[in-house]
C-alpha cells in the first residue's frame, strides 16, 4: 500500500485521476518527496478522498482558496473532501500521507456515516492544521497509520480500517467546530467553477487567452471569474495564466535543447524580451542560466 506519485494527472476539472486504493478498500499510502514530483511543487488537484499529510522533513506550503498554510517538520494537514489544493516546497521536503474515501469509514447508509461521516463532507472545514501539541492524538495515530500501511502483517486492512475510525473520533474531540453552520455549497460552486477556468487554461496555455473567453467558458461573467480567482486561489486569472506558462516554460527548458525563442513560443509569449524580463522577475535567473543551472545539477548527479 506504499506509494510514491511522481506526477500528478487531472481530467478536465483538476480532479485527480488516480485510484486511490481499490473499490473493496479505498485507502493508499503515500510518502511523497515533493521535489521529485514536480520541480518543487504539486500543482493544483483535488478528489474525492480524504486527505491526511504529515511533514516528515523540511517545509510544505500548502494552498488552499487564498491561503498559504505553511507546515514545518512535525505538523500536519487534514484536507477534507474535493478540496482543491497544491502543494509547494521552497528547499525540499518529504510528506507522508494517506487518502481514503469516505465510505472507508462507514456505508454511506449507515447511522455512522449518516451522524458522523456526512456532516463534515457536507458543512466540514476545508482543512484543519494538525499542530504537534494542540492535535498529538491525531499526529500520533497517523504515525502508525503511516508505519502500518508500510509494512506487511496478518490482518492489515482490519488494522487500519480501525485506526481510521479512531482518527476520526480524534478529528472530533480535538477540533470540535470540524462542523460548522454554513453549508459549503457556495464554496464548492466557486470551486467547480475555478477548476473549469484553471483547466482550460492547461489546455490551451499556447493560445491568446482574454478574461471574456475564459469566463465564457465557465458560464459565468468577467467580474464573477476575477472573484473566483481571487477568492480560490488568491491571485487573478491573468497572473495564473503567466505563472502557468512559466512552469511549462522550465520543464522545456530542461527537458529540450530549443532556443529561449522557440520555448517562449511554445508557451503561448510571442515577445522574448518579455518572456525573458519576466522569467527573471519569477525566478531571479535568466531562462539561459537557468537551463545552465539545471545542465550543472544533473552532471553533479551522475
């Protein structure tokens, strides 16, 4: 049940589309070390799953809507369910974390799912930081979680289907308020909004991309597309769609031997002193030295 993404692959609404787990025990463990999976970065996603994430070494920054959640060593992240997230790390670091479905829990008919399972999918916080002290009960049963699921044993899925329920009892005594009073339904509207604007750019990230036509595409009007922007990501669609290209911009870079001409082409920027004025501006390097840099660190390697 240990794993390790090393990409992570969305359809066309940023939902993860990989299986966690099997249909007869949706649970899977992971132990992501965060610079192998994407440059430093795990760009946005969310499932339907549950997610659990301790920093086992370094720093994570975590975004949630407009919030940097920053986790050091030894704290942790409860994301609840189709919560769209991202991860970063400015130095390296590794996160183990597990992913259940819901019903891991209980059958979705049962009282149990019914009194204590849907509340929180349905009115729960987004998220919850799992601090060392205020949430230790929490942090240590992930521990084992996390050791149980990386081991053979007699009994395994038993064993860990019953550690889930007692996190989860954990969940409640610990963070009381996990229920609140406002339905997240606004939200998730925002949400699925978002993910459709955020995907269309990912497809089409070559072409001219106006706010009219990115709005459009999610029904929705020029003004209500900067506020989902603004309000699930905490920046604008124009500095996501730069920041977009940029990413795909240092993947060529290292993974092609093409002109800074010709990479700033294949993103969608036609002006190259723009491109290389911005890059900079992102990355403190020019596109050159950076693929010098990047060409420097994998003869190191070898």
């Amino acid at each position: 049940m240990k794993m390790q993404i090393t990409e992570i692959i969305t359809d066309e609404t940023l939902r993860e589309i990989r299986e966690h787990g099997t249909p007869e025990f949706p649970f899977e463990y992971y132990l992501d070390d965060i610079d192998e999976i994407g440059q430093g970065y795990v760009e946005w996603h969310w499932h339907n799953e549950i997610e659990w994430a301790w920093v086992e070494s370094g720093k994570v920054i975590c975004r949630i809507g407009n919030e940097k959640i920053i986790l050091e060593a030894g704290e942790g992240i409860f994301i609840n369910s189709r919560v769209i997230h991202r991860f970063e790390t400015p130095g390296g670091a590794l996160m183990p974390n597990i992913l259940h479905a819901p019903e891991l829990l209980a059958a979705r008919e049962s009282a149990i799912y019914q009194k204590y399972v849907s509340p929180v999918i349905t009115y729960g916080k987004e998220y919850v930081i799992l601090e060392k002290e205020k949430n230790s009960g929490i942090l240590s049963l992930l521990d084992e979680i996390y050791k149980d699921a990386g081991k053979e044993m007699l009994r395994k899925e038993l064993i860990i289907q019953n550690k889930i329920s007692r996190l989860w009892d954990e969940l409640f005594e610990e963070v009381p308020d996990i229920v609140q009073r406002e339905s997240r339904n606004k939200n998730l509207l925002l949400q699925s909004r978002l993910r459709e604007m955020m995907q269309f750019i990912e497809n089409h990230y070559k072409e001219r991309i106006s706010l009219e036509r990115l709005a459009a595409e999610a029904n929705i009007s020029k003004s209500e597309a900067l506020r989902c922007f603004k309000r699930g990501i905490g920046t604008t669609p124009v500095k996501y769609l730069i920041d977009y290209r940029l990413e795909r911009a240092k993947e060529l870079l290292c993974k092609t031997n093409d002109t800074v001409i010709r990479v700033a082409a294949d993103v969608g920027i036609d002006n190259t002193s723009y491109f290389v004025r911005i890059f900079k501006k992102m990355y403190g390097m020019t596109p050159g030295e950076f693929r010098e840099e990047e060409g420097l660190k994998k003869a190191g390697e070898k």
